[in-house]
C-alpha cells in the first residue's frame, strides 16, 4: 500500500478545508478531495502529499535533454517525477502519468502504486551518485505538485555535491520557490505561448503565473532556460513567437530560448508535426529580437544547436541531438570566449 506524508506548504481554513500552497492554483480543497494536480490531498482538513517516495521514470539523461544547454554541458542527471500535474496540456507527452489521478480520490492509491516505484530521497541520491550523475531533474511532470519530496532530496543530493534542476511549466508558488531556496540551481520553464486564451484552451491554465514566475526566478539568480513546444497553427505565429522572444529580451538578453519541434499526441494527435521551416522562423525571430541564445530542438540542426559566442560569433560548444562537443577553444573553468573574452552566460563546471 502507498504511504502517504503530510505536506508541508498548506494552510488549514474553516470545515476541515485547507489551501494548499505548493503551486500557483492555492487550491482550497475540502475534506476528502484533491487539489488540481490530483495527488494532494485534503485528510480530516490536513494535507498529505499522496506521491511522497513514489516516482515515476527514473532515468539518466544527458543534461542537455532537459533541455539545458548552459549548464554543466555534456554532464548527466538522474531525472523523475510523479503521478498527477496542476495543468492539463491537451498535446501532454506524458500524460498516462500526469493526468491519471484527476478527479478520482477514491482510486488514487491504486493509481499510485500501478505507475510508480517507490525510491526513498535517499535511495534516489545514492543511485545518482552510483552513476556518476552530476545533478537530480525533477520532470516529466510538474515539481512543485511533489515540492516535499523533491525538497528533501535536495537536501541531501546539495550534501553530496550534486545539483538540483527543475523542469517546470512554471507555476511554482512563492511559497515552493521559497521553500526551495538555496536548494535549485537551475530550471527550465515553458513558456508555451504568449496567449491566455491558448493557456486556458489547450494547458487548462493561465499565462501570468508563468511569466511572473520567470521573473521571480531570474531575480533569485537560478540558472534559467526557457522553451516553447512550437505548435502548427496554434503558437506559431510570427505576433505569438515576436512577443514570447520581446518577453525574454526584456528580462535578460542572455536567458537561452528553446524552440522546439511538436509531435503529435495524446488529445492533439491531428495536429501535424512542426516543420524544420517554422522552427528556423522561430529561432530567426528570437535572433531578431536580440537575444543572444537561441536553439532548435526535437530536430536536426546541428548549426542552430551550436552555443556562440554572441560578441565574435566564435562556436564554443556544438551538439548533435544530445550529444555535446566542448570545443577546445572554451574555457569550461572561466566561461568567457577565448578569442575576445565574453562572459559566456551559464554554469560551466
């Protein structure tokens, strides 16, 4: 049977309900239910984490498959996740995990125990080191649904010298960021569109949580990345792509932008895969709009997966698919570009 453990960012309200505190929702959730995510819940008016110990897809990737491009390249993080996710993205890879629980209390236990394994935060920091990981991705599905138990791994993974990373749709609350301070070193949200509409048709969410997390996490100073899943004719206008890139510039023109090609899935399993032509368009706008990072992904480019030097143009690191080349001319240890000196935003080593 699936143990549960009591949560940690809620707070109790009249009749036994509770607000949960974990992500940008602030469900108030009364006895007996869930949260949107699925997996809090609401017990005699406490709250209880329903995933705690439970993952799903424990995996070593290469960093670069997050994707993070400016940090600790050519490295790998054992990566997992849960059972339940606060959106409900109808083009989910991911979705016979992320969006099982929904709805269903009273078979949550089942659903629980048939996806998941159970892996102690202990257990999961000891296998990252057995395989010579250099850090733990909380993914697949939204961290801040299971902050508990990806805050108490974190403890101790940052113990044994190991990173933290989140991948996220960006709805941590202020409340998880806080509770994870000190504790995340990097994080790659989505920026899935620039539209509320498309946010609450297609993610059954809403866009200013998003943008005012990447704020927030920018001001902490965690390594930051941002990536949007480039749909046919949904996201990929030049207006859509123009304002998610201005968006990006005008917080910093050094956070790396990924565009990245859709495939089709789950409940948008009609919609045609992206073509290398919208994502040159997109990578060329993000050019445009003056950011000094921008990548292609889900295809095969290798030029437009090179890390440059935004001053001299000089190639520093080139990737085929999620295989990394540091070339020899970059500094790893200083992070600047050899032939003119730029600081080269990211964590190197």
């Amino acid at each position: 049977m699936v143990l549960m453990k009591p949560a940690v960012l809620y707070q109790q309200l009249p009749q036994n309900r509770i607000q949960c505190q974990a992500c940008a929702w602030q469900c108030n959730i009364a006895p007996g239910q869930t949260g949107v995510c699925g997996v809090r819940l609401n017990q005699n008016g406490k709250l209880y984490l329903t995933v705690y110990g439970q993952a799903v897809g424990l995996h070593l990737d290469p960093v670069e498959k997050k994707p993070l491009f400016h940090f600790l390249p050519g490295t790998t993080a054992l990566s997992f996740g849960t059972v339940g996710c606060d959106f409900g993205c109808l083009f989910c890879q991911n979705w016979s995990m992320s969006q099982a629980p929904k709805g269903k209390p009273d078979q949550l236990q089942d659903i629980i125990a048939a996806q998941s394994e159970t892996w102690s935060p202990q257990q999961i920091v000891a296998k990252a080191m057995a395989l010579g990981a250099r850090s733990i991705a909380y993914t697949y599905n939204e961290p801040a649904i299971f902050v508990e138990y990806a805050h108490d791994t974190a403890v101790l993974a940052k113990k044994q010298g190991l990173k933290n990373i989140f991948v996220s749709n960006g709805y941590e609350s202020v409340e998880s960021l806080d509770y994870m301070e000190h504790l995340l070193d990097a994080i790659n949200i989505d920026i899935k569109s620039f539209s509320e509409a498309f946010y609450r048709q297609y993610c059954r969410a809403k866009l200013q949580p998003v943008l005012d997390t990447i704020k927030r996490v920018f001001k902490r100073k965690i390594h930051l990345e941002l990536t949007t899943l480039v749909i046919p004719g949904k996201n990929d206008s030049v207006k859509e792509l123009t304002a998610i890139a201005n968006f990006i510039k005008q917080i910093s023109p050094h956070i790396p932008w990924h565009v990245t090609a859709f495939h089709p899935d789950y409940l948008m399993a009609d919609v045609p895969p992206t073509s290398p032509k919208t994502l040159v368009k997109a990578w060329n706008i993000g050019r445009k709009a003056g950011l000094n990072y921008v990548y292609l992904g889900n295809i095969s480019d290798s030029d437009r997966a090179t890390t440059n030097c935004p001053h001299c143009h000089q190639a520093l690191i080139k990737r085929f698919w999620h295989q990394t080349h540091i070339l020899a001319n970059f500094d790893t240890a200083s992070g600047q570009c050899p032939h003119c000196g730029t600081a080269i935003a990211g964590i190197w080593n």
